[in-house]
C-alpha cells in the first residue's frame, strides 16, 4: 500500500488538467492535480490514535493560504508549476517531519521543492509541453492560475488501484493582515 500527503488543486484542473490527461500517468490512477508534501507516507492504517492527533495538529499549526501557479519549471524528465509562495508549503512539509521524526519512511527526494507536475516522463516531448502549458496559462486570464489551500489530503492507493482520499487535514485560520 501506497500513501503520500497532498495538496489537491482542483482549480489547476480546470485549466491544466486536459494536458495532464495527456502526460501525467498519475491521472490515469485517479490522481487530480496536487502538490505533494510528503511521499511516502504512513498509511491510515498504520496510524494510531495519537499519530492522527499529531498529523492534525501539525498541519493545523500553519495557516490556510492563497498561492498562485505562473511560472513553468522542469526536471529533467517532469514538466511542473512552481507555486508561489513557497514557504507555506515547506512550513506544512516540516510541521509534519518534525511530528514525526524518524518514523517516516525515507524520502527519494529529501530535498523538498513543491511543484505540480503536468506532465512525467518526457524529455523529447518538453517542448511541446512547456508551450502547451504556457498556453493553457495564456488563457486563463491574467496568466496564472490562482488557488487556496485550506486543506491538506492523505491519499492511499492498493495494488495498482486508484489513489482515494482517506483523511482530510484542516489548515489553521488565515492569517489577517
């Protein structure tokens, strides 16, 4: 079993989501558009009472937020959206490796850079992605996409089936001012 901590971004599908049904697999696994905050992660079975007081506390100690995604990035075989800001999501990142230490599995990519991916696995491709993309921003007003996170999800996925929702995390209130 599978599981990982996420931000979904249904206001990315709207305007990125037919060029991630092209080149993100994920899709094709139930996987809406997200930003990953930590995978692995422990699966809902595998937490205890206090665990799931601690993950809730943890998110709940940073406060919702708006971001917005403009800018077009890439790996060397991952075109993304860079979100900004930033901070808020290395915030929720480290709220939760400080509540659980080293009891999380290791990370493949310790060094944490949010992202949302729109298409994976592509390097002949990346040109056309980073044009298809920088039209799909194009044409959804003033170029960017703007979204709120006041929720953080924990999704799961068995044996090849689809990723499902298992917990939903409330943000703390925003910040006034």
């Amino acid at each position: 079993m599978a599981a990982f901590l996420a931000v979904l971004a249904p206001e990315a599908d709207a305007v990125v989501g037919h060029l991630r049904e092209r080149w993100d697999p994920s899709v094709q696994r139930g996987l809406g558009a997200h930003i990953t905050l930590r995978y692995p992660f422990l699966p809902l079975r595998a937490l205890s009472t206090r665990d799931r007081e601690m993950l809730v506390d943890a998110i709940a100690s940073v406060p919702s937020f708006h971001y917005t995604l403009a800018r077009v990035s890439n790996f060397p075989s991952t075109v993304f959206l860079d979100p900004e800001p930033v901070s808020p999501f290395a915030a929720l990142r480290a709220a939760v490796d400080q509540a659980f230490e080293r009891r999380l599995p290791e990370d493949p990519f310790p060094r944490y850079a949010p992202h949302l991916s729109v298409a994976r696995q592509v390097r002949k491709d990346r040109t056309e992605v980073m044009e298809a993309l920088g039209a799909a921003l194009a044409g959804s007003g003033d170029g960017a996409i703007h979204a709120t996170c006041k929720m953080v999800m924990l999704l799961e996925r068995t044996c090849g089936g689809p990723w499902q929702v298992q917990l939903d995390l409330p943000l703390g209130p925003p910040r006034i001012g």
